[in-house]
C-alpha cells in the first residue's frame, strides 16, 4: 500500500483557498489563450461568434486541468459549406495554422 501521510487535506480550508486561486489564475489565461486563437480566426476571414464563458465557471471538462485550456468550435457540420470546408485538406491546414498562430501569439504574450 502506498504511503499517503504526505498527502495534503483536500477537505482542509487551506486546500480550498489554493484550489480556487488555481481555478482563478489559469481561468484567466484560458481567456487570455482563447482570445488570441478567435482573433487569427477572425484575421484569416472566418466567421466570428467570440470568446464565448459558460456563467464565469469555465466548461466543466476543462475546470479539473492544471493549465490553460481552451474548446475550439471550429464549424457547423449542419452547414454544407463549413462542411465541406472541415473536411477539406487545405481547410483543416489553415485551421491548424489559426490555432498555432493563436497560440504562438498568447506565448509570446506570456513571455514578455
């Protein structure tokens, strides 16, 4: 059996306290993140909807990462063209170069 006495209290107000500034910090800079990826979209010409924040709780699939985290919605199957876009060779590169563009952009923010 492996040692947990190590193992900080969860349950301790301590623990809460460092939990949620965790959740605070890397909240913002998931904004910070997601903000740069939508403006190289918006840059290459595609349809923005924005940066878009479920009630200042975050996605709940991303709240239990130790990092920025971002989803990407990068079209609607429901419409033949983005489609056919999404599924196109040269569409699926100019979507990776976006978000790449979009990352380097918020590192290099993150650098300074």
């Amino acid at each position: 059996m492996a040692d947990t006495s190590n193992l900080p209290d969860l349950n301790s107000p301590e623990a809460r306290i460092q939990g949620q500034l965790y959740t605070k910090y890397y909240f913002r800079n998931s904004y910070t993140l997601a903000q740069a990826v939508e403006t190289s979209f918006a840059k290459a010409g595609r349809n923005s909807l924005g940066v878009k924040q479920r009630n200042n709780k975050g996605i709940w699939v991303l709240q239990a990462t130790g990092m920025p985290s971002i989803l990407i919605e990068l079209g609607f199957l429901s419409n033949r063209e983005e489609e056919d876009y999404l599924n196109s060779s040269s569409g699926q590169q100019e979507m990776v170069d976006n978000i790449m563009e979009g990352f380097r952009g918020y590192k290099s923010g993150l650098e300074r």
